[in-house]
C-alpha cells in the first residue's frame, strides 16, 4: 500500500512538472510571438515619426518624378497589386501602385505569416536594418503594413535585377557600364558598413537595376548588425556561388572581408557575362572551383588556414598557385581591372580590401573626383559627366 501510494505521488508530481514545462513552453512561445509584435510596430512607429516628423521634409518629388509615399498609411487598401514579381522561400513579389498616387509604383514583399510561430526573423531583421539605411545605392523600405495573415513591405520599385540584366544582355557588360554599376554597388555598401552592418547575400539577383542605370542593393534578409569584426556569426551564409573560401572551409570568425569577395565575384561576372565559381554540388565542389583558378592555398600563402574545420577535408588536391589575370585573361583587356578584382578576391580575408580602398582604385579613375563628395542620398549621375547609356537587349 505504501508503494501504491509513492507511486500516486510520484505520478502527482510527474503530471506537475509536465503542466509546468508546457505552460512554459507555451509562455516562451507567446512570448516570441509577443517580441515580434513589438519589433514590427517599433519599427512602423519609428518609420511614421520619419515621415511625419516636423523637422522632415515634407513628402517631395524624387529624382525619378514619383511622390514619395509616407509611412503612415499602413493598409493593404491603399496599393493596387499590377502582377507577380516573384516568389522566394518565404515571400512573394509583387508590382503594384498606390491607389492615392496612381503614379507611384511599388514593389510588395508579401510574408504570409503562420499563426503560431508570428513573422519571420529575417523579415524583423530586414525591416529594422533597412529602417536606418537610407542611402541611394540601397533598395527604400517605404512602408510596412501587418496583418493577422501577413507582413507585406512596402519598397520602392525597381524594374530588374542584375541577374535577369546579364541574362538580357547575353552576356558581359559594356566596360563604361560595369565602372558605373560597381562603384554603386561599393558606394551601397560602404554605407552598410560605416553601419557595422553586412549584407552577407551578395549575388546578382539582391542588386536591383534601374532602368537609367541606378544600381540598389537588396534583400537584406540575412544581414547583420554586429560590432565589426564577430566571432559568432554562422558560416551558412551568401549563396554558394559569391560565399569566400574562409567561409566555405568554416571560419565563424569573420568580418567586411565576406561582402568583399562576392564584389569581387560580382565584378568578374560582369566583365565575362559568367559566374566565376558556378559550383554544382556542395562546398567541397565550390572550393575545388576556387583552387583550380587560384591555387589550393597553404600555410604559406595563407596563415592560419590549415587550422580551419573543413581544410584537411577538401585541401586534398594541389592546384599550383596562379593569379586571377592568367585564369581569367579578359579582365586584362580594360586597365586596372584585372589589379582590382585580383585584390577583392584574395583568398586570404586579411589580404581583401575594403570598399573605401576599393572605391579610391586606380581602376575608378576616369570617374570625375566630385563622386567621392556626393550626399549619401544623391545619385552618382547628379553629375552631368556621368552617363549610363543602355545596352540592346539581346531578346530583341
């Protein structure tokens, strides 16, 4: 009898204990939701005080001609969807207006949102990120409207990405337009780094082109804003193709460097019309592309790097040490290309310049030196030397 009753007890017990746990599973789950509700209204709130602040600027026309819209006005109701931009993994894109302003096209980014688990980080992230980058080299976040069922980002619209614009050309870009199109993306990005942010997705298909030639990145989904540099960042980071070999081979330990390579990446790509590392299978793939153009590095090229998680594991063949202009002779054919990308795409992230070395590049030297001054809000072609001529679309 008293054994029967221990183990009523101890049953008694058991049942608590589990009544706790899923009540405090249950309050920590209300809780996330709870910190979500509260960082997507900060940050509606924050954007409403921009826009309504007495000390801002009354709504005024952009250099494109559109009103800007501000952020008070926060329905759905107020933008007509025009069609379906695309779809990621967990948004979808559409074109659309502001009924309002019936000039004033928009681009919305349509979270559906799950009822127990609230709105995405990486949405939260993005939002708050790109709240304090106002920059002209980096996509506007207008708005923000959340809903019950959604969370839809109200951006400015822009009629392509570079992707789909190297896809259009058939090919590489006129050299004159690749000067122009890189030092917006370095310009975009240095500003995100004066932030002690880093975007940490650069690939063609986050930088957004406009039709007279203004360069916005994008997609800031997966950056951070962290003290520079951090030792707790994830190396499951940057699309596979653009993602440095420090990373790859599983260095946490890093900083600005990681942008660097995929500028340098994305630099290339624009000269030869083709990606540089199009890895097909998985990281060892990707770093066996890397060592096959530019050598598999050592102790002696780069310090420190045998005593990285994934070395012994995919340094297994040689590749002979050998610079990027011999793998890739066309960068030869416009001056200074070939020094620049060269030094973007060091394997060694200590050897990689930054963006304010890169932009002060002998390679930019026939921009007008009045590039460097310009208002972080004014466009680079504010100055009447700089022209972005349009290149035949090779579908026509």
């Amino acid at each position: 009898m008293g054994s029967l009753s221990l183990d009523i007890e101890n049953m008694n017990v058991t049942n608590e204990h589990k009544d706790k746990l899923e009540k405090s599973e249950e309050t920590t789950s209300r809780f996330k939701q709870f910190k979500r509700r509260i960082s997507i209204k900060g940050i509606k709130r924050s954007l409403s005080r921009e826009s309504s602040s007495p000390t801002s600027p009354p709504p005024s026309l952009e250099e494109n001609g559109n009103v800007d819209i501000c952020a008070t006005q926060g329905r759905l109701e107020s933008y007509k969807k025009i069609c379906r931009l695309g779809e990621g993994s967990y948004a979808t894109v559409y074109k659309a207006h502001s009924i309002t302003n019936t000039n004033q096209i928009v681009a919305l980014k349509e979270i559906h949102l799950q009822e127990e688990e609230g709105a995405p980080f990486t949405a939260i992230r993005e939002a708050s990120l790109l709240k304090k980058l106002k920059h002209a080299n980096i996509v506007r976040l207008h708005d923000i409207i959340h809903t019950k069922k959604s969370l839809t980002f109200v951006f400015e619209y822009v009629n392509t990405d570079l992707n789909t614009h190297l896809e259009n050309q058939g090919g590489s870009l006129h050299p004159s337009n690749v000067c122009l199109f890189l030092f917006q993306l370095l310009r975009g990005l240095d500003f995100c780094h004066r932030q002690l942010i880093l975007h940490r997705d650069l690939k063609p298909q986050n930088i957004l082109i406009s039709e007279n030639g203004e360069l916005k990145l994008a997609d800031f989904g997966l950056a951070r804003a962290k003290s520079i540099p951090s030792k707790t960042y994830s190396h499951e980071v940057v699309t596979l193709w653009y993602r440095p070999p420090d990373v790859l081979l599983g260095s946490k330990d890093y900083s600005i460097q990681l942008d660097m390579w995929g500028v340098g990446c994305i630099f290339v790509e624009m000269i030869t019309g083709q990606a540089l590392f199009p890895g097909m299978k998985d990281f060892k793939d990707q770093l066996e592309r890397i060592f096959k153009t530019l050598g598999t590095p050592t102790e002696q090229s780069w310090p420190g790097v045998s005593s990285l998680r994934y070395y012994k594991e995919a340094c297994v063949k040689s590749y002979r040490q050998k610079s990027l202009r011999t793998s890739i002779p066309k960068l030869c054919k416009i001056p200074w290309a070939a020094e620049l990308a060269e030094q973007l795409l060091q394997m060694d992230p200590k050897r990689r310049i930054d963006t304010k070395v890169s932009m002060l590049h002998q390679y930019f030297s026939s921009l007008p030196p009045s590039v460097h001054s310009l208002p972080h809000t004014s466009s680079i072609y504010n100055i009447p030397s700089l022209v972005y001529r349009p290149e035949p679309s090779n579908n026509n």
